[in-house]
C-alpha cells in the first residue's frame, strides 16, 4: 500500500505531546512490512534538524526528509497559533501528489492541515481514517475554538471518514456518544517502542546526578504540565505518603504558561519541596536514565485518552499508579499497576501501598512485561494493516 500519514506535528517537534513518537514509529512499521509511507506535516521551526535527522532537503513543496524508509514533507507555515497553521502549499500538494497515495491517515483533530487534505481525499475518492488521538471531546483550553472547529469544517472531515481509529475502550465509547457510527469505530491502542525499554542504561546514573540515594524510593512523574494531568494532585499524596524520604520527579515540558511555578509552589506548602525535582522535559538518554531509576510511575490524569507515558513505565518494568479517568486502566488493574480515583487520599494509600508492600510490587513488576507485550507496534501495525484493508475493500466496492 501507499500510506500518506498526515499530522499537524511531527519528529523531531516534540514539545505537543505524543503524537510524532507515534507516527514516527508506525511510519516506520508499516515500511518494514514492504508499505510505502510519506508522513505530510507542517513545518514548526524545530531547532534540532542537524542533531536528530540531519540537514533537510529544499524542494518546491517544502523541506523533505527521508528517515529509515520514511519520507517526511515539511510544509511551509504562514501563520501559526501555538501548533495551529496555515500551510497554502498544501494546495499544491494535493494537485501534484494525493493520487499516488491508496489511503491518508490523519492524526489528530483541531488543526486546518488535515480538513484541507481530507477535502481533496473526497474530490479525488481516496478513502480515509481518522485517528482522534483523545481530542474528540474539548477539553483543557480554546474550548469554544474547538467547538467552532466541529461545527464547520470538523463536521464533514469526520462523516468522510472510512474509520475512526480509537486507542481505548474509553475513547470509543465517547465517540459513540458523540454521533459517531458505530460501524465505523474501531480499536487499536497505542503501543510501545520496545527496543528503547530493552536497552535501558544501568541503575544510578540519574539518581547521582540528582543527588538521590540508591536506598530512596523515587517516583516518576513524566507528562505535560497542565492541570488536567494531575501532578498538583500527585504533589500533596506525596508529601502525606512519604513524610520523611523519598524523591518525586516532575518530568515534562510545561504545556501551560505559569503552571509550573504553580506547582513549585504547592510543593513548598506541601512540606517537601526539598524533595520534588522538576527536571524539565526529558528526552532520548535522559528519559531512559530516569525510567532505569524509578521505581513506581503515577499518572494522576483527570482525564486520559490512553496514557502513553505510563505503558512506556511498565515496559520498562516500573509499576503504575494511573486513576480511572486513563483508557489503559483495562490493561493496568491488578495486573502491573493500582487504578485509583483521582483524589489525594486514594493516591497517597496507594504510594504507601506500593512502597511498603514488597509482595505487592513484586507481582505487578513481573506483571508489567506481560502486558507491554499487547502493545507491541508489530503487533498492532499488523492489526492497522487489516482495518486499512477493510477501508480501501469498502471504497472500492462502492465505486
């Protein structure tokens, strides 16, 4: 097949979230299994050309990188609000290239790149998917832009969808109630690069350049800081579960402007400041070197799609404490990790449980491998193989 993945960002632009880690490898999954892919995005500005892909190549419809089979399509951006763009080369794109391509895959919602692709998809009868990628339902911030987005060119960029890809039970079940057909709905979770959780370095290299000692326990926080992500949560459990030692880690850019200060200073009313580290984001060796020394993963989420992070922590056999508001709490409960509400007392008993309770850990650290091993990429890449099948069966039997 010829896959044209279309996502509003894309490697090496990580500071969004997720979603050019996921692309990136599926990408590069679907080349290996004899696909030919192009991944079409925007161009953000990223600093870290040189370091992470090389220097790209100038052509007319933008920068042009190939990366491990890859081809990646970096369109000039005009305007921009935070990652929203206005890309007027798409245009040209789409004229010249689109009908090379057997199907477009897009990736996330509330941007103007993929209703603009989407649009000449129809035109030219090329079917298409939709990954929501947890964005169906507004939430966190420009609420009333994402409801204008819905109610104008949202509306019919999600009725020309083949499929709507959902990464949990949770997910699909809000599509449903959103007015999505449910024959149109499918599943596929997010998976795990397994190769980056094999090769962890040894143990201590982090806790020594932090001043931790081999004997504390640390636990790991690593996501966006925005409210919705629960680390000011996190931050009071912590001070009450661990009164005298132990170490917090709050890993991750901060995705609202202020709310880290905001949480320095929680901290500091908590009492612990003195052990609640907030390291930035963290990428690459750094993200491999404090998941080698952490010993449990929370994600205190109010609410999340899938939580990506945390099945990163359990292939890398680190027990989770995720709340019931998570998509992979299916996959976590009993098995490699505690479900909680989001609350502050259920998330402190839980900390204690998991320090104290050395039986207890034991048996979800042996756990966590066993469920890692349902989010392997071959494994799903070869799953999203079949529901871009059934697409393309479906448009060419309606033609």
């Amino acid at each position: 097949m010829r896959i044209l993945n279309v996502a509003q960002t894309y490697f090496p632009y990580l500071a969004e979230g997720g979603r050019p880690v996921k692309v990136r490898i599926l990408s590069r999954k679907l080349v290996q299994r004899g696909h030919s892919v192009t991944v079409l995005t925007a161009n953000l500005g990223s600093k870290e050309w040189t370091q992470s892909v090389g220097a790209p190549e100038k052509t007319p419809g933008g920068l042009r990188v190939a990366e491990q089979g890859v081809e990646a399509i970096y369109l000039p951006s005009w305007l921009r609000y935070r990652t929203l763009t206005i890309n007027p080369r798409v245009v040209g794109f789409c004229g010249a290239s689109l009908r090379g391509f057997d199907l477009v895959h897009f990736y996330g919602l509330y941007d103007l790149l993929g209703p603009a692709v989407s649009y000449f998809c129809r035109r030219q009868r090329i079917p298409y998917v939709i990954e929501p990628m947890g964005m169906y339902r507004p939430i966190d911030r420009s609420l009333r832009l994402k409801l204008m987005w819905h109610r104008s060119v949202g509306k019919t960029f999600l009725q020309g969808a083949t499929r709507i890809i959902a990464t949990s039970e949770l997910e699909h079940q809000e599509l449903l109630e959103g007015g999505i057909p449910s024959e149109k709905v499918v599943i596929r979770y997010n998976g795990i690069d397994m190769s980056s959780c094999t090769s962890l370095p040894r143990r201590g290299g982090f806790r020594a350049r932090w001043g931790i000692s081999p004997e504390e326990p640390l636990i790991l926080f690593l996501s966006r800081l925005i409210p919705r992500k629960g680390a000011d949560i996190l931050i009071e459990a912590f001070a009450q579960a661990c009164p005298g030692s132990g170490r917090l880690v709050i890993a991750g850019p901060e995705g609202e402007p202020g709310y880290r200060a905001y949480l320095e200073k929680r901290a500091k009313e908590s009492g612990a400041e003195t052990r609640v580290l907030f390291t930035g984001p963290v990428y690459d060796e750094e993200k491999k070197a404090v998941f080698a020394d952490a010993d449990v993963f929370v994600l205190p989420s109010r609410y999340e799609n899938f939580a990506n992070a945390a099945a990163e922590a359990m292939a890398c056999g680190i027990p989770v404490i995720i709340t019931d508001s998570c998509g992979i709490r299916s996959l976590v409960n009993g098995q490699s990790g505690l479900v909680i509400a989001p609350e502050k007392e259920a998330l402190a008993e839980a900390l204690r449980r998991l320090i104290c309770d050395k039986r207890l850990y034991a048996q979800l650290k042996e756990g966590c491998h066993r469920v890692a091993d349902q989010l392997s990429w071959d494994r799903l890449t070869e799953q999203m193989e079949g529901y871009y099948a059934a697409a393309l069966a479906k448009t060419n039997g309606a033609h």
